[in-house]
C-alpha cells in the first residue's frame, strides 16, 4: 500500500515494535481489569484480617481511625512494559486475617454515601459525581455493608471510565458512619499526538477521536476508538496496530502506532520432493517483478495474497507461500509452510516479534515444476465433412515454460491428420524485460494444410481440395484495464490452394476463382488489432472479443482490404440449470481470398448442417441459445438453438463459391446433446435439425468458439 505522509498530525521516526501475543498492547479497560484483578487478593487477604479480631478490636479500630479501607487505582506511564494505559489498584486494612475468616465477614451500617474530589471537596461538574454515584450498586445510605461489597463499587466507579483514581473513606460522625468516595476525574481530551502512522488517513483518525473533543477522557469510548483504529488495519490486511497509548499533562493523548514495513524480500526455492532448500532455475528478478509487494510499503496480507496468485499464474511454479519474519533475522524455522496460501492476519501478529526496527523481510517459498517435456493428443477437425473418422488428427507437441529462466516459453508442434496438417513453432516472453506496463511478445511461424471444403465444398468433384497457409508474425498484448487486455500485431502470410496431386490450382470445376491476385498463391501483410474482455474466467462468465485486421498493399501484388470480427457470450444462472447466449458476427471491405470468406454451419456454427454448408460471405451473423442441466456426476444434458445468415453477401465473395454450390445464405437448427467433462476438456455429443428437416450428429471437443 503507498505510503500517506500527510496522515501523522505529528510525525516522528520512532519505530515502536509489534510485541509477542503475551506483551501485546492492551485496550485501557482489559488494563484497568487486569490491574484490578490483581488487587483483588491483596484486599481479599486484608478483608481476612479484619474480620478475624472480636467485635470490640473492630469497634475500637473504628473509633479510634477514620479510615475504614481505602482502595487507590492510579494512572502510570511505564513504557518499559508498552501497555497503553495502567493503573494500580491497592487496598490497606488494620490486620492480616486467617483465609477460612473470609466468609464471616461483620457489616458495618453506613448512614450516608458521598462522592467527592481527592481534597474532600464537591466535584465542580456535577455530571460526574452523577456518573460516579450511578455506578454505585451496593452503596446506599442506612445500609449495613462489608467491605467486599465497598471494594466492588470503587470497581463499579472505575469502570465507568471517567476516574483515574478512587478512594473509599469511612468518617465516623455523631450521626453513623459516612462514606465517602474521593475519585479523581481523567482530564479533559485537549488534542492529539500520533506517531508512526503513515499509512492511516488522517481524516480516519480525527473522525474516531472527534467526539471526545473536550469531553472528560472515557477510557471505554477510547478503548472503542482503538478498536476502530485496529479494524482499520486488519480490514486491510495490513502489518500494523496501536502500540501505545499514553496521556499527557493538559489532556493530550499520545497514540504510538508500528506499521511494519517491508525491508527486504527473498526468494527461497524448495525440493518438491523434500522440501530442502535448492537451487533454483528461475532468476528471482523474474520473480519478484510480478509482485506488487515493494520495499518502504506497510506489508498488507491481502496483497501478498494477491502476489502469491500472481506468481502462481506464471505457470512455472507448483507451490508458493510468503513467510514474514523480523527484519534481519536469519529465518529457518519457527512460521509454518503453507502451500498456496498465507497465515491469517492474526496468526502472524500472535507469533511475529519485531526487533526496534519495526521493520519485517519476506521470504517467499517456491517449488518450480518441470520445465519442459513432450506431451502427445488428439482431437477432430472442423472442416471434414463427410464423417468423423476422417477428421480425426493427432498432436504432438514438445513445450519449455522456463527459457533462460525467466519464463519465456518455447513450443514447437505437429498435428496431423489424413488431410489437414500444421506445424507451429511459438516463442513467447509474457513480459518483456524493462516494460512496465507487462507487455508480451510473441513469435510465430506456422505452416498449415486445412480442407477446401468449408467455402468450397465437395459436390463438385474437388473434395481433395486443400489449402496451404505460410504465416510468420509478431504480437504484442498487455492489459489495458482489469478483465480487459490488448494485442497488435503484424503477420505475412502466403497462402493457395491445391488438388489432390498437390499441384497448385487457381480455379475450380465452376471456372470460380481461387484467389484473389490471379496468381497460384496470394501474399497479405496483416496489421492485427484485438482487445477482449473475460469476466471470471469460465465458459459460463460474460466475453467480448473485437478483432481488426488490414491488409496492407506494401507491394502492388499484395491484397489490401479490412476485416472486422466480434463475438460476445452472456450465461446467466437459472436454477441448477444454465442459460448460455451467443452471438458473433463479422465484415470485409476489399479484396480478399474467396477461401478468406465467413463460412456458416456446422459443430460451432449452426447445426443440424454441414461445416459452412448455410453459405460463405463477406458478412456473417451466427447466434445461439443453449439451457445445460446437470444428469450425473461430470455429465451435463443440453438442448440448444442456433440460427446463421450471410446477411445476402454471398454473391459478393469473388467466384460467389456459395451461389454456384447452391448453398441457402441462411438457416437455423436444434436439438439436444450431453457433454462429459474430461482431461481434454468438454466431449460433446450432440443431435441437430435444421429448417430442411435434415438430421446430423455433431461431435466436438472443448467448448464452442
């Protein structure tokens, strides 16, 4: 948390240290119970010794001294013991009496109680000796007492919280025994002194003191405004509380508050299998920037919390914990572990000493995980049409999360199937070294073989047709707002298509073009903008998705045009079911590659048809209405409802490849289907209508764009 230098209304670099739970400051009414207490079996063994003489020693002792018991309770500054306010309570007697006597103990009849000042003079406010006289329980006039009971009232009149001090006094007059309590008031709350609090509001500290302004010092309402003080704090998470309360002559208070800040922040790497200390292959200044935790802040256990979600996001680690310790101190021991977590605010202040410094080192445990290996898989293509068997492809894939140990990611695949086919290589730096605003750059070339169909088709003979792809690029992302984050880029790409021997075509058996420049292949330099929006994170949670790209004609044979995409998802709880909401849609300004256009229909489309069997255009709408069910365990019931037009764009894409195929521009499907969730994610086994009344199975891993 930053630091506030305007909250002290006085400042100092005095650095009071949090104490162990046994020393911790205590509010100034569990001291005056403290402090009381202990004066209890003093008074108790004087009461015994009273009571253990004859009637006629108590008679004659009562003649012969006006002083029946007298119990003095005054204010001290002991700063040795760092308590905020003490008193000490004592109670003198005649004689030591047997402990058995104290159940015998003789009344003495009072015939009148009075309340005055430490002279034996009124109270000039006499509001106070109101407040004083209301708090007497057993003390009444023409009343026979013990001296227990008295001792009990002077409690009674001490805890109200206005008295510094109370003295009981028995005056023998002609008409009985008078009473008299002689209380010293606390002062009156004149002003402030505050030291040590740099991060506390200043406006938080005047408003909790404000009504005492004054007033008479109430040690109850100042234990409360402590208390709000404390909350403050711990509300916060924050390494920080009173320390010290003390009371100054002319009524100002003088509040010492330790904010433990953070001196220093280390990195400790950990086996994963024993829990030693190891060497680690992550550089701790890779860290140790994801965390937002610095040296000078208070340290706030919610943003360690924070800190250690963070670093767990990096994906390189298998545990992290953050372990405070006294500044200074060589840590081996004493905290706990914790994995993926941190100790309650209370847990450390109980177990946390902090030496004069005030000041505390984090130690932040980490246990890496492997960093790289080769992974294997499988999954289905979108873009077969006729059967799943043939659109079955497999992966393999060999993936470093740690280059140079500062998580940099490496990936390198190859998926293949009987017809589509693509390697990638990826490098990736999530945050590129001297960027503050964690930007990410990422490299690519890929080179990809896919199915003609989707735009093209099969019914016309050329169900061999396939599209090649050479792309390479650069992108650049980084969060612009919470949930919010951006990319830009820039990606060649040279693409044309082929039949089945493999020799590149231009057009197909309708005389429709295959590219857009006339030549074999068609080359686009791509200028790419996109910005996202994820809720929580999970499939049901609202997205939004923006992506621009545009073509730039650096050279007269590349294409120039502009293509906007947008999709968006709602899920909205209904019960124990779900309602999902989908909506997509898209446009191009320019020329473009026919095999570039908006195919619609399918698995992740509309279904009930054919993978982009409703038609291919320069524009597209798709929505969809999905309600999920929970059937039992991992498996979930689904029925569902799309709809997807071209918005009559069709004959606008070069060679109209969905009017020569006859294809409708638009159409709707429905049904219903089950979803198993599995490693690999959702399976989804679904059965589709559309408006011909053409039924189709659709199977899909994962879950729909």
């Amino acid at each position: 948390m930053f630091r506030n230098d305007d909250v002290c209304i006085v400042s100092s670099s005095i650095k009071i240290p949090l104490p162990y739970i046994s020393k911790r400051p205590t509010c100034p009414l569990r001291t005056a119970h403290s402090h009381i207490a202990n004066a209890t079996n003093s008074i108790a063994q004087l009461v015994n010794s009273f009571t253990s003489h004859s009637t006629e020693l108590t008679r004659s002792v009562l003649q012969k001294s006006s002083l029946l018991c007298s119990a003095t309770l005054s204010l001290t500054g002991d700063l040795e013991r760092k308590c905020p306010i003490r008193r000490l309570a004592s109670l003198s007697l005649a004689e030591e009496a047997q402990q058995k006597a104290r159940q015998n103990e003789e009344r003495v009849l009072i015939s009148e109680v009075l309340v005055r000042n430490k002279d034996g003079e009124e109270l000039e406010r006499k509001d106070l000796e109101a407040e004083a006289a209301q708090a007497l329980k057993a003390c009444r006039p023409n009343s026979a007492l013990t001296v227990r009971e008295v001792q009990e009232d002077v409690h009674r009149i001490i805890n109200s919280g206005y008295f510094s001090s109370c003295m009981p006094v028995a005056v023998d007059t002609r008409d009985g025994i008078r009473l008299v309590f002689q209380v010293e008031p606390n002062q009156e709350f004149q002003g402030l002194v505050c030291e040590g609090a740099n991060v506390l509001p200043a406006k938080f500290l005047e408003d909790s003191m404000r009504d005492g302004y004054g007033k008479i010092i109430n040690l109850r309402r100042l234990d409360e405004a402590l208390s709000s003080i404390n909350n403050w704090y711990m509300e916060r998470g924050l390494f920080a509380m009173v320390s010290a309360v003390e009371i100054l002559s002319g009524g100002i208070l003088r509040l010492q508050v330790s904010e433990a800040e953070v001196d220093n922040i280390s990195i400790r790497f950990l086996d994963r299998k024993t829990g030693e200390t190891t060497m680690g292959k992550t550089k701790p200044e890779t860290i140790l920037r994801q965390i937002t935790t610095k040296k000078g802040q208070v340290y706030s256990m919610l943003e360690g919390k924070r800190d250690v979600e963070t670093v767990l996001t990096m994906g390189i680690m298998e545990d992290v914990s953050i372990i405070p310790q006294p500044a200074g101190n060589n840590y081996k021991d004493g905290l706990p572990f914790l994995q993926n977590g941190m100790l309650t605010h209370s847990a450390v202040l109980e177990r946390l000493h902090l030496p004069n410094t005030g000041k505390v080192d984090l130690v932040m445990n980490v246990v890496e995980r492997p960093s790289g290996g080769f992974s294997a898989g499988g999954g289905i293509s979108s873009g077969i049409t006729n059967g799943p068997l043939r659109g079955l492809i497999g992966s393999f894939a060999y993936s470093h999360r740690n280059v140079f140990g500062k998580n940099q990611k490496l990936n390198i695949s190859l998926e293949r199937g009987q017809i589509d086919s693509v390697y990638r290589i990826n490098y990736t730096d999530p945050w590129i070294q001297g960027d503050d605003k964690r930007t990410s750059r990422t490299i690519m070339i890929q080179n990809s073989r896919t199915p003609g169909t989707i735009v093209h088709g099969n019914a016309d003979g050329n169900g061999s047709l396939t599209i090649g792809r050479i792309t390479g690029g650069i992108e650049f992302s980084r969060p612009i707002r919470p949930k919010w984050s951006g990319t830009v880029g820039l990606v060649f790409q040279h693409a044309g298509v082929r039949d089945e021997q493999g020799i590149p075509i231009i057009k197909d058996c309708y005389s429709s073009p295959l590219t857009a420049s006339g030549n074999t292949h068609d080359d686009t330099l791509l200028a790419k903008l996109e910005t996202v929006y994820t809720g929580s994170g999970d499939h049901g949670s609202s997205m939004f998705v923006l992506n621009m790209e545009k073509g730039l004609p650096l050279l007269p044979e590349w294409l120039s045009f502009t293509r906007v995409n947008a999709r968006a998802r709602k899920g909205v709880e209904i019960g124990p079911a779900r309602l999902h909401l989908s909506i997509s849609g898209g446009h191009v300004v320019g020329n473009f590659s026919p095999y570039e256009a908006f195919a619609i229909g399918g698995t992740n489309s509309v279904r009930g048809y054919e993978e982009g069997s409703v038609g291919s255009g320069r524009s597209y709408v798709v929505g969809s209405g999905e309600v999920s069910f929970p059937v039992y365990g991992p498996v979930e019931g689904v029925i569902f409802s799309d709809y997807g037009t071209d918005l009559g764009s069709g004959p606008t894409v070069p060679g109209d490849p969905a009017g020569a195929r006859k294809k409708p521009g638009s159409g709707y499907g429905y049904g219903f289907g089950i979803r198993v969730e599995s490693p690999l994610g959702p399976l989804r086994l679904e059965y589709a209508f559309n408006d011909k009344q053409d039924k189709r199975f659709h199977f899909g891993v994962g879950h729909r764009n």
